[in-house]
C-alpha cells in the first residue's frame, strides 16, 4: 500500500506556466496536449471550426485553455487554466497563468501547488519586466525546478546566438535567487519544435525536449519527510455500535512520516502520547507521509480539536504570535497598517493586526522599497502580524504548507493576501 502511494505521488507532476503575454504560454499547452495525442477528437474539430470561423491561417491551440469569451477575443489568459494528461511515464496537471501584470494574484494562485515553472521567454523580446517578476514569484513559493524555454525560435530564424543572449541575461538574474534546478531549451510552441519531438531546425542544440525534462525531473527530494507535522482538520467520532469508542483525527500530512507506536505530542496542549493506529480509505497502513490524508488514533484520551496540530516530541515547530511574512497582496484595496483581518494557515483560523509594513519589492531589480510603503493589488511585500491566538508554523522554504497562510477581510470574507512565513 505505501509503496503504491508513494508511486502514486512520484508520478504526478503540477507544473505552471509563466511569462508575459503574448509568449505563447496557452498555445505552447496546446501543442503539449496535440503532440501527446492526449486531446479528444471532438475538442480538435471544435477549435479547427472556431479558428477557420475567426479566419486564422493554422490551427490555433492555445484556444484548448482559453476558454473564457474575454480571453478568446482579445487572445490572451485572464484565469488560471488547469489542464491533465499522462504519458507512460507520468501524469500532468499544469496551470496555465496569466501574463498580464494586473493578473499577477492569478499567477500566485496557480503557482502556489507547482512542483515546476515553465518560464517562457519570446525570442524577439528576450528577457523583460514580466519574466523577471514571474520568476521572482516562482523563487519566493520555493518552486525548485524551473525551465527557461526561448519560444518563437521560427520567428528569428531558429538562432543560436539569440537562443545564447537571452540564457546568459535570464542566468544573470536568477544568480541573485535561490533556485536549485534550472533547465533551457529553445522551442517553437506554434510549429512543435522541441516540444515533444526533436527540432530539426536547430541541430546546434543538443539538449533535451520539453516533454523529456518534464517526464524525468527528480521530485523525491522536494517534499519535507523530517519534520512531522500533522494539522488535525475534523475530530472522527461515529455514533455507531460498531465504532462506538472510536475516535481519530483526520487531516493531511504537511511533513514527515508517523507509523504506530511513534511518541506524539500535541500542539497547544503539550499533551503527548503514541500512535495507535494510522487509518485510510483503504484500510489501516504501516506508515504514513506527507502528502497523505490519514485519519490517526492515539492511545490516550486528549482533548483535541480543528486547529491543532500533532507533532514529534523532539522535532517541533516554531510558536508564536509574532510572524514575520512576505505578502503578494490580491485586492483592490490596499494594504492598512493597523487594520484587523482573519488569517488562515493550516486548518486554524485566527485574528490579527498588522503591525508594521517593513518595505516592498522592486520586482525588477530585487531592490527594497522602503520610502513608498503603499501596498496594493499586486505588489509583493514585507510586512509583521500579531495574531490573537499562537500558531505553529516553520520557515516556508523548510515546509511550505505549515509556512504560509492567507489573510481574509473579516467583513467581506475576501481573500486579500497570500503570505509565506520568513
């Protein structure tokens, strides 16, 4: 069973992809979903017949996940489109992100469960201000693996010495980031090249194609399975003869691996205990990992609620009610020292004040700015919390899900920030 699981996982693979408009991100899409044979017959005729209908001159693939009439009309991506398909080798699900500067909290959305970025980069323009802040956001949500693809390649005649330019200008500002694995290749979306199937146009090149760097990228190492961190989301207490003294805590593994018998220790109880059993839709297993949802029972009666969060005793997380936190801001009303909202990280929900507004991000040069603290929709800053109640929580580049949160109008109900925890 956990070997099964553990598969499961190591062959799914959530990428986005990234970049300004007009870079060909939904078409480059399309041509990974035509080229994989992976679009159903139907859906091929339909936009054959829009693109003949809208009298363009090819088949226009990036229609597959534009689907909004807005962005049909105008050409370009407004939603985060979410599309699946498998080879032999892996499945996919992958978010294509909008370009548009406005529609920079889209791409948050759609980047914030990525394992992968593809950056695209449009050979005629070479890396510019929308590249950079993509990219920039990819290194901030601790996206480790990143794909430089130069698309358009036909437009300039498949050069190598364009290709050349615009790597050495995208590797001179990533070495200011901390991002482990960055690939490049050199693709036309519109005609296929390097896509799935080698470019004969560019023999100079002697990499991989798109679909290979996808299909055998190495995600074993990305998940945290040290430190033991079980946020308990619903308490399980069936009022039924069979079960009448069970009770289990259900929830999702955020990091490490518990198995019966380990020590436990609740969180903010203090309360510790053993593991009884680790329960699953298919039945009880040996061990259980992050990203699993497990249902786990314990050997001592502990009062235990939504909120809490069972841990290793000798591995804990930090608490506090003081956070630190780097926010991309998704409103249309800006950011208000001094002003209440709800914050969300994990499964618990709190209240809290902003206390200070540090500086904000110049997302072109990487420089702090910190005479203009005037956070709106879109910006990137840094900003203090206090919160009324502690939470538990780790640096987001050592665990991404106990180290971010969301902050929530408590009028509206609206989500205003996403936030990661420095």
């Amino acid at each position: 069973m956990e070997i099964k699981e553990q598969k499961r996982d190591a062959d799914l693979l959530r990428f986005i992809t990234c970049g300004s408009v007009d870079d060909g991100k939904s078409t480059l899409i399309g041509r990974l979903l035509y080229d994989t044979k992976t679009i159903f017959e139907d859906q091929l005729q339909n936009i054959e017949r829009t693109s003949q209908m809208r009298g363009e001159e090819y088949v226009n693939l990036a229609l597959l996940t534009d689907g909004l009439r807005a962005e049909r009309e105008q050409g370009i991506t407004i939603d985060v489109a979410y599309r699946y398909f498998a080879t032999p080798k892996r499945k996919f699900i992958m978010a294509d992100t909008p370009g548009h500067i406005q529609y920079t909290r889209n791409m948050v959305t759609g980047a914030s469960t990525a394992n992968l970025a593809v950056v695209l980069v449009d050979a005629r323009k070479g890396v510019i201000e929308q590249t950079c802040r993509h990219t920039f956001i990819t290194s901030l949500l601790k996206i480790d693996h990143i794909i430089l693809c130069v698309n358009k390649m036909d437009l300039v005649d498949y050069s190598q010495e364009v290709y050349e330019k615009i790597k050495t200008d995208f590797q001179n500002f990533i070495s200011r980031l901390d991002i482990a694995d960055v690939r490049y290749v050199p693709v036309s979306a519109l005609q296929g090249d390097n896509i799935v199937n080698k470019s004969t146009n560019m023999p100079w090149y002697e990499g991989s194609t798109l679909l290979y760097m996808l299909e055998n990228v190495h995600l074993g190492s990305d998940l945290n399975h040290v430190d033991a961190r079980f946020p308990v989301q619903y308490v399980l207490r069936p009022q039924s003869t069979e079960y009448h003294d069970f009770r289990g805590y259900a929830g999702r593994l955020e990091g490490g691996v518990f198995k019966p018998d380990d020590e436990v220790l609740v969180l903010p109880s203090g309360f510790t205990s053993t593991v009884k059993s680790i329960e699953t839709f298919d039945g009880p297993v040996a061990e259980a990992f992050a990203p699993m949802s497990v249902v786990i029972t314990l050997n001592d009666e502990i009062d235990i609620s939504r909120g809490d969060m069972i841990v290793k005793p000798n591995n804990q997380p930090e608490v506090s009610q003081d956070l630190e936190v780097m926010v991309c801001w998704m409103s249309e009303k800006p950011l208000v020292k001094g002003k209440k909202y709800i914050v969300r990280h994990t499964t618990k929900e709190a209240k809290c004040l902003v206390k200070d507004i540090r500086y904000k991000m110049n997302i072109n040069t990487l420089h702090k700015i910190e005479d203009d603290l005037n956070i709106g929709l879109n910006d990137i800053g840094r900003i203090t919390l206090r919160t009324t109640l502690p939470l538990f929580y780790d640096d987001y580049r050592k665990n991404s899900g106990t180290g971010s949160l969301i902050l929530v109008d408590e009028f509206t109900n609206e989500t205003v920030a996403a936030a990661i925890i420095l």
